[in-house]
C-alpha cells in the first residue's frame, strides 16, 4: 500500500472552511431543512419527502451510536465497536462473547444488552420562539434556568407516555434555534451477531483513523418491546454489492459534536488549556491501563473495551491539537471569523457576540481545572454521583431540576442506573485513582477542593477503601437506593454514596458558577453569532453537530495526499497480506480459516467524501435507491479536522461494506437465518 | 500555607524578558565574562577575581547535575536526588540505601558510585577563531564535519593525559563563541551519607516545582584517586547558619538547557510539533511505570529514581507548555524577535538569519518524526547502540568521528559503559516495548522505519525477546565487546547486538540529514544571530545554558503572584504540619522520630531570585562571604517558564539549608566524623 510519509504534517487545502456558506457535499443537515435545491443543482437530483422520511424512519439512534434497521422484524445493523460494551458485559472468562463473536442459531438465544435503548425520529418540530420567550431578558444563571425549566416542561407536555416515546429539545446553533425531537424508543435491545473482535480490531490503535482499513466493524442487534421483535416496515433494504467509485450515497445518523462555530478565543481555550490536559492526562491512563492488562488475560479481556475507548479519544485528541497547532489552519479559522465580523459590522441586532464570548471564556479558565477535576472517575463512582443527585433532583418540581434529571430523561437514566452489568475492581481502583491523583496534580495540594475530595487520605488509599467497600456493582443495591429515594440515600452508609454526598454540594455550586458566568451568556452570544450567520449566509448554512439526527450526502472515492492517492476501497486478500501474525495485525482466527472460501476480491471497507464525526459510527450508508451499501464506522486521518472544519478534498469517511458483511455471514460465522432475514422480502 | 488558587495561569509581569539586554540578577554568566562592573552598579558590591576562582575551583560537575566541594578532603555536597542513580544502584531487596538512607561511619565503609564522575573547571580559554576558520565558507554537512574534526582535535591536543584531565569545546551563543573548558576530573566517586529518600521525595511530584518546600535534599560523595580521597585546598566554608531574607546570594553550576535565543520559527515547532508529542508520549510511560510499581514492592524500588526522572521532566514539559500556550508571553517573545531584527536592519553581515532558521526548521519538521523514534528506549538498548557504534567509529582517525566518540570523550563513555549496575528486565520491557509502539504509532504501521525496526514482529514480542535474550546487562559481556572493537561486535550473536547492527545505518543516516539540513545551517544562522544580539546589545548578553559551569547572583526572598505572597524560607515545622502519612505526605521515619530533638524553628528550605534551570541541581548556594549556606534543588512554578525567558519578580530558585543539613547530621541521621569533618578549620 501507497502511504504519506510521516503523518506529523497535514497540508492545508484551499477546500477547507470552517462553517460558513456550505458547500457541496459539506454539511450535516437536520431532516427538517435537507438542501434539496442545493443537492439538485449539484448532482442533478435529489431525495424527494418519502425517500428522507425511509431514510430518518429507518434509522436507530443507539447509545452514543447510530444504526439502521435492516429488516421488518426489528433487526438492527450497527458497527461491531458499537456492540462493543454489550458483547463485553456478557462475556466472562468461561464465555467470551467479546473475542469469540456471537451468532443467535433463533430469536430465543439473541440476548439481552444492559444499558441500552434504540430510538426513532418520528417528529421534529420548531419551538425556538417558545424557549426563547421563556428566557426573554434574562441573563446568566435566570437564563439558564430558564431555558432549562422551559425544556423541561416542553418534553414532558409532549411526550405523556414515557415507555414508548422520549421527547428532546435540541439546541441548534448553540442556542440559535431550539427543535423538538420526538422518538419511538425501544428500551429493549439484544445482540444477534457480532464476528470475534479481532475482526473488527485487526489493525488496532494504529489502523484507527487511517485507510486502507481491513476492519469488520459489523454487528446486528434487534430491537424488541414486549417481549417480541418490534415490527419495523421502515427499514433499508439490504444489498450486498459491492460500492462504485463516484457513486452518490448518503449516510444518515448521528453525529455528537463538531465546533465549527467556535470564535477565536474559544479556539484559544482549547489550544491552551483544553487540549494540553486532555492530552496528557488521558495519555496517562492509556498507559496505566495498557500496563494492568499487560500478561494478565482477564484484565486484559475485562479493560480492553475501555481501552478502546480512551485510545480512540486519545487520537482525537491529538489530531484536534495538530489541527489548531497548525499556523495556516489556524489562520484560515481566524480569516474566517474576521470576514464573519466585518460582514455583521453595523448591524445593532447583532452586537459584539466575540466580545462576549471572550469574556464567557474569560470565566471559564478561572474555573476550569475545578470543573474538570470535580468528580473522581469509574462506573461505581458514576453510579453513585447519579443516586445522590437523582435522589435531590426528583422531590423537585420537573421545570426546576438540572438538566439530565427532568422527567424525560428520567426512564433511561433509570435503566442505565439500574441495568445489571459487570464491575471490574481493579478498573474502578486505577480509573478512580488516576482521576484523584490528577485532580491533585493540576488544582495543586492545598487547593481547598484537593483537600475536599482527599481529605488526609491519599488517591490510592481513598480509592481503595471506596472500591473495596462499596456494594453498588450490585443492582440490586442501587434498586433500592433509586427506589429508596433522598431518605435511603441519606441513611446510607454504603462508603461510596456517603463520598458522593461529601463532594455533591461543590460540584454544584461550580455548575451555578458555570451557568451564571459561561453558559448563560454563552447561549446569548452564540444565538446572536446565529443570526449572524443567517444574515451573512442565509439557510444555507447547517448547525454543528450536537448528537442528534443528520443526513449528509457525497461520492465514493479515495483522496490524494502530497501526490500520494489512496484508493476507495479495500479487498480482502489486503487483509491476508497485510497481517503479520502479532496483534493487532493477527487475523481473527475463523477469518484465517475461511481463505479458502472467501471472494479475495470483494470490497472489504471504503471510503467516501462525507461529512462525519464521532457519534456517525454505525450509520447507514444508503445509495441512491435508498439502499444500504455499508455501515459508517471511521475517518481518516485528514477526517480528523472535521471537529473545526471539513475539507472535501481530503477528509473522507470509512464504512465496512455489506458485501464484506454478507460474506462473513456467510462464509465465516455462517448466519443463514440472519441472512435469509436480511434478504426477505 | 497560603498559595495561589488554581495554577493554570499564569500572569505575565513587565519584568520578563527574553534574552536580550541582561538586567539586574538575571543571567547565568560564564566565569570568563562575569559582569563585575554591572554587579557592582547594582550592589555596590561585586566578588574579585580571588573570590570568582574560589567559587569556581570549588565548584564539581557530578553527571547532569552541579556539586562543590565542602572539606580539604574531596567531600562533596550535592543534592540527594543528584545521588539517587547511585543509592539506587547499590541497593538491592535486603539493603535498600535508597529508602533508608546512608551514613558511611568511615572511609573504608564508603561505596563507589558506578558512572559518576567529578570534575573541575581549571581553565577556560577561547577557540572561536580556531573553530570558526576550520568551518570557513564550508555549509550544511561540510560545515558540521569541519566543526566536529577540529573541536575533536583541538580538545585532543589540549588535554594530552586523559586519566586525570578532560577537555570540552563548548559552543556558546549557538555558534558564536567556541571556548575550551579544561576539567580536572576524579572518575571515582564514592557516597558518603544520604537519608532516607522520603526526607527528600516528602511532598513528591505534587510539591516538585511548588514552594513551600520541605524537602531534605541533600547528600555528601566523596572524590577519590588512586584509591585514596583527593586533597582539595580550593573548597567553600561551611557554614550552618540560617539564610537572611534580603541578602545577596551567588549560585554556580552547569545549567543544563535554556531557549532564550530561539526565533519565532522555533517556538512554532516547539509548541506544533515538539511539545504536544513529548506531552503525550512521557505522560504515557509515566502511566505505564506507576501502574507496573503498584502493589509491587521490588519494582517500586527498582523504579522510583526512573519514575521520579519521568514526572519531573514531564512537568518541565507541562510548565514551557503553558508558557508557549499563553498569548501574552508569546506577544512579548514576538516583539523581542522584531526588535532585534530592527536593530539589524541594514546591517549586511548579519543578513537574514531568521529566515535561514526557519528553512532548518522546516527541514527539520520533515525529519523529526523518523529522528525521534529511530532507537528504541532502555539501558540494554543503549548499551548495545552506543557499543556497535564505539566499534566503529573508535576505528576512525580521532577528527573524523562521530561527536560523542572522540578521544577526549571516550574515557567518560567507557566508564559509563563498563561499570557494573543492575539492571530491571521488567523495566527495560517496559521502556523498549513503549518507545516501539510510540514509533509505530506516530510514523504509522506502513513507514519503511517501522517496518526497519519491527519487521514482522510486534512491539510487545520483539522487546520481550530482545531484553530476555541479551547478556549485556553482565558488565564483563560489555567490556568483552568494548576490547573487542569492530570484530567482536561483528561476530557477536547477542540478539540486542544483532538489532543495534541492523537499525544503526539508519540512524546514521537521519543524522547525515539532520547535520547537512539543520545543524550545519543553523550553527551558521545562529553565529549571525549571536552576532546581532552583540551589535543590538553589547557585552551585557549572556549566552544559552549549555551544561556548562555559570554563576548567577540574586536576593535571598520570596514571591508574590496574584496578591498572594510566599515566604522565602520554610521550617522544620511546617513538614509536621504538612505530612498526612500518606505517601507522599509521609514524613521519612527517621525525621518523625526525631521531632523532639529538632529546632522546629530552623530554616528547612528557601528561595530566592537566580536564575537557574535544570542541571542547576546541588549548586551551592553561596554568600557574600564566599561561605555555602544552602544546596540549589529546584524552581518554582513561574520558574518553569526559565527555559524561555527569565522573570525576575516571580521566578525563584529553591535550596535546602546547610542549616537543615547541619540538623540532619546531628540529630536525624547521626554522622559526627562528617560534621568534624565540616567544621575543620
């Protein structure tokens, strides 16, 4: 294979921009705005309303992934990394579902995943002028209340019956506009199949972010309700043909978050003083974890979905600092910004947004390293942090509590909270420990929120009497706390809820600092910075991603790099030349076994012009006819700056083919129910 | 204590300045060019010749870190971290002298440290013309060539017996002096007392670069020859009393590295490409090797010194992070630069060095991956290159060497690679297996040097085999290969050997590269840029820490940051206070233990303004008097932006009192024969 030398260096393309007038094949757009004007002047077609309402009914926001039903019976298509969490909490060591794959022989064996919901849109509606009034004059902290109160009361108003429908208010524009999602949910989720995870992890950390790719980053799971598989007659029909370079394809899901609407001083922030602590923090524990697991298998099978996890962050991370360390994108991000100021110069309606958020910002640093160090790190401290507050937040009225406890969000924190799932001890200790010692390492010693959440102990001593102590692995024990509302928790002597009760109280007086001083005017500048954009650029222009539903749409094809050109796709026999034997370039073992019997020349992944981030993983990727060709599960390098800007001549996005997939059901986990499911009519 | 909140940021005060025009108490001044007559200006008072040539005869280069003598008798002070390989070394599982410290009751009992060696400055004279007629009108490799041959050949011919004498060519200004530093050395150094090591890691890397301080930094070695201690008439007074807030004070070592003259190109790099990589791979390993230390006794010893050494350059790392990450003091580092160049304006001879530096620096950025992570990390790895390499360079003529292998360097190499030390196999997996999965990492899996490095096989594997194979950690296996020369190397079958053979070409030729695209034009822009800093600023300049002998002068006082002020000085009391018995709170039993008998009022550590940086370590701290009242060990916070700039009003270097030495001594480590010894007139 062709690749750029050392990847230190990325060149700037004149096809950069940061989020400004959308270009083609730029833009993650909402289902309630599609550019379709836009798209037929550049392509000469585009979906009409029944092609986008299959598209957005057909496809499953699962957790913090995305995905696509498949079938009429429920059956759900994700990327393997996306099941990742479930195939590990119920995997042991006698039964590793994680490293030896899984395939459901008939529905009674498809098994339950802890923790996990599917949904649908079925609705978007505009309340921008109802949350905005309610905020009316208001500012910092009365704001956000507010808008927080307002939300509140709009997501339970719209959404009475709570088992089957989750009603969201999404912020676009950071406060521009405010949309009202409705979904179906589906609060019972089971895995079907899912290949080894040497499957999908074959290239490991270094192959991640990068192409050419030999990942089957595929699984199924299937949504049920009652007991039975949901009947879905909104789903992508399956194709198992193999990509065409050019072709237009569209991939629809949900990306988490982008910050291309970010001014100056916030790009400063985080270049100094965001991206440094993130980068060497999380470079630690990456360390200390790849250390624990080291000649140890059960650590090693029970952290390495974390590790996952941490490390594909960590690249995130780094590739974000490349990006605003470089001299001409930084200077392209700040022409941008100029040009954005001099065309709103004079408009009194908009006022000097920048300067506000400049001073946001400004209250921000001052509080920053107490806001991130608050709360120590682990699932058991999670789950305590979440009783203790859970318990003050629900005996207030619904418009009045913190965002994350409102009567809409309460039904799947409660599953979340209450869904049994393995704890690891020694994972608590080192995430916990890890947590505290960094908290001391950047507050300093003597901080006064050091010696609140140390007290005379030490990081690894406090750790360990909380880890060792604790009952709340057991869910039957956090049953009863969530059940025993604020008195059970009070008279809980379990240590790590009395530790959460100790620390509580700080971290929410630095949430009122926060609301006051950032986010509340923060959501006033940042609506201003919209209507900015709007008068400068009109609707052409889409919001930043924020986790909910989007569509974006571009070609099949690789990219050229310093003259270097990557092709679009790759074959499976690259994955036989490629491997060396020695993790993570060992084969899964049934793909080595299965050479003989494999089309060596079909598409194993590919790529295309579209623009994704983190949060797209699992997301379709439909061809013209509404078909499904592949499952969205990476970026490439370049892909990378999709945080502040894409550039459509360089960053494309990775998806693993369905002819890949329906040869893995067929020829190497052999699945021919599934397969019969998938070909139904 | 009262201490600044949180320590994100940093302000910038007027007083900071690049290297410019040196003012009041800044500079670390070579002791040919001490600025009498400015001294005198500012104090009234300035030291004579008689009193420089004391200080400085007294002064001893031990390894990276600065010493002096204290007796007639070879008897050295330095820091108890300088000594920390050393106890490390000598310390096994049933004699652990690094925790629990060491006190010889006489001179047989004291015990050889293996590759340390003492030396002193006895002559410094200047060979710029020599050197600078050498490299003529020759660039790039040429130049580079020329320059190393008659540095080679000048130290050579100057230092005809090496068993007693070295000789160093030092380049100052970056290539605008050259000047010949003439050392008596004592290649056998042996410990005479330490304590325990947590009365110096008391506070550990929490309070490392923090004041208050209460650290017992401090040990006594002793220089022998011919097996008998060296008669050392030229050594500092002792004397143990407490150090007066205000007082003039003078601190002479080898500061090892400062950037004061770096152009705004270089800054680029180190805040693009230098800084985010070293922030993100040390912070890794230093997770690594705290998580292979937990629970595990033996390693925790055998890795504390390494672990120490992480986490302290890490957090230089971290401090020249944030000041190149903070807008104003980058501003001021910019104006600096256009400054300069409008003073050179016109001035033909000087041209255009900047632009020059930034080619190199572009260079530079193309190579920097590949020279980074061309060897892999570990003390068996660098046995084995450095003894492939000796073989054959050793065969050249003397000025066609290597740097780092001439004549008047070998005698220190060969020690340093002949005397016996343990070594850890689970560290040297550790680091070995590290350093190849940062190379793949960051080179990408496909670069011809990953695959030069890896073959086929994985990090993890190949170190495994490699550090569990090899016999170089035998001390008589070295000196075979060293007598041996090229044909024992050649024949060798040591399976490290073996890859240091195989990997050599290509770091040779990166450094071919580097010196024919960096170093040669560099060295040239930078003479021009020494040149212009003479013409804008005169003889008041002080060049770049380059691990040679300064002095530096200032007041014995704290700091206030922020309206919070810090005392200069700390007591024995405040360690009470301070420790919670927790690592690294926990006081050192020995000092616990001794509460009673201490003067709590006593002086423990202080501060005061000098300008010092790493390599400063076990500087002495001396008076007017020309008496040594304290051991340099560290700066604080603001003190970390030294490499860049210095700051009188908050930069402050931190000592360990003779004062709490003389205690310790007394009352805590009990050593009467070494304080007679002290106190001998």
């Amino acid at each position: 294979m062709s690749r750029p030398a050392p990847r230190g260096v990325l060149l700037l393309t004149g096809a950069m921009l940061p989020l400004g007038a959308a270009r083609a094949d730029e833009g993650m757009w909402t289902f309630d705005a599609f550019p379709a004007a836009k798209m037929k002047a550049e392509y000469g077609w585009a979906p009409d309303q029944a092609w986008l309402d299959r598209a957005r009914l057909s496809n499953v926001k699962l957790g913090g992934c995305s995905a696509s039903f498949v079938s009429s019976s429920g059956l759900i298509l994700t990327n393997h990394h996306c099941a990742a969490d479930c195939l590990e909490d119920l995997s042991d060591k006698n039964n590793d579902l994680y490293a030896n794959g899984f395939t459901a022989r008939r529905r009674s064996e498809e098994r339950m995943c802890p923790g996990l919901q599917s949904e649908v849109v079925t609705n978007i509606g505009d309340v921008t002028s109802q949350v905005k009034q309610a905020i009316g004059g208001a500012i910092g902290l009365a704001a956000v209340k507010a808008r927080t109160g307002v939300i509140a009361s709009i997501e339970k108003a719209s959404c009475p019956d709570t088992a089957t429908t989750r009603c969201q208010v999404v912020s676009l524009y950071g406060g521009g506009q405010y949309k009202l999602y409705t979904y179906r949910k589906y609060s019972d989720v089971r895995l079907v199949w899912a290949p080894e995870a040497a499957a999908q992890t074959f290239g490991g950390d270094p192959d991640n972010y990068n192409f050419p790719r030999y990942a089957l980053d595929a699984s199924f799971v299937r949504a049920y309700e009652n007991g039975k598989p949901v009947v879905t007659p909104h789903h992508l029909n399956w194709t198992a043909r193999d990509p065409k370079k050019g072709e237009l394809i569209f991939v629809v899901g949900n990306p988490g978050s982008t910050e291309r609407m970010l001014t100056q001083s916030q790009f400063s922030y985080q270049r100094e003083v965001n991206l440094p602590i993130e980068l060497a923090i999380n470079s630690e524990l990456r360390g200390r974890l790849i250390q624990a697991m080291a000649n140890n298998p059960d650590r090693a099978r029970e952290g390495e979905v974390t590790l996952f996890g941490i490390e594909n962050n960590l690249k995130r991370t780094i590739g974000r600092t490349r990006a605003l360390g470089d001299q001409a994108f930084s200077a392209m991000l700040a022409k941008s910004e100029t040009e954005l100021r001099a065309k709103s110069a004079g408009n009194a309606a908009i006022g000097n947004p920048w300067g506000e958020i400049e001073r946001a910002v400004g209250a921000l640093r001052g509080i920053d390293l107490e806001r991130r160090f608050s709360r120590p790190s682990g699932e058991l401290m999670n789950y305590a942090l979440r009783l203790v507050r859970a318990a003050e937040e629900r005996a207030k009225p619904n418009s009045e509590r913190l965002p994350g406890y409102s009567d809409s969000a309460l039904p799947l924190l409660e599953k979340q909270l209450l869904d049994a799932r393995p704890v690891y001890p020694w994972l608590e200790q080192l995430r916990m420990e890890w947590s505290l010692l960094k908290a001391r390492e950047y507050l300093g010693s003597d901080h006064a929120q050091s010696r609140l959440l140390l007290g005379k102990e030490s990081p690894e001593g406090l750790s360990e009497r909380l880890v060792a102590g604790t009952r709340l692995a057991d869910a039957a024990v956090r049953k009863g706390l969530w059940d025993g509302g604020a008195t059970a928790i009070a008279a809980s002597s379990d240590p790590m809820i009395m530790y959460a009760r100790a620390i509580d109280a700080n971290d929410r007086r630095l949430q009122k600092i926060y609301d006051e001083q950032v986010d509340g005017p923060l959501t006033a500048a940042r609506a201003k910075l919209a209507d900015a954009r709007f008068a400068a650029f009109g609707a052409s222009t889409y919001p930043d991603a924020t986790g909910s539903l989007r569509i974006t749409y571009g070609k099949v094809g690789g990219w050229t790099d310093r003259g270097v050109t990557t092709d679009y796709r790759t074959r499976w026999a690259g994955a036989f030349d490629r491997a060396t034997g020695a993790r993570p370039f060992a084969l899964a073992p049934a793909i080595l076994a299965s050479k003989a019997r494999l089309n060596l020349d079909g598409t194993l992944d590919f790529t295309y012009a579209s623009d994704t981030i983190g949060g797209n993983s699992g997301s379709p990727v439909i061809d013209r006819d509404g078909n499904i060709i592949g499952a969205n599960f990476d970026r490439n390098l370049p892909g990378l700056r999709n945080d502040y800007a894409y550039d459509l001549t360089m960053a494309r996005s990775i998806a693993v083919s369905t002819s890949a997939i329906e040869q893995a059901l067929k020829v190497v986990y052999p699945a021919p129910e599934l397969l019969a499911e998938l070909h139904a009519k």
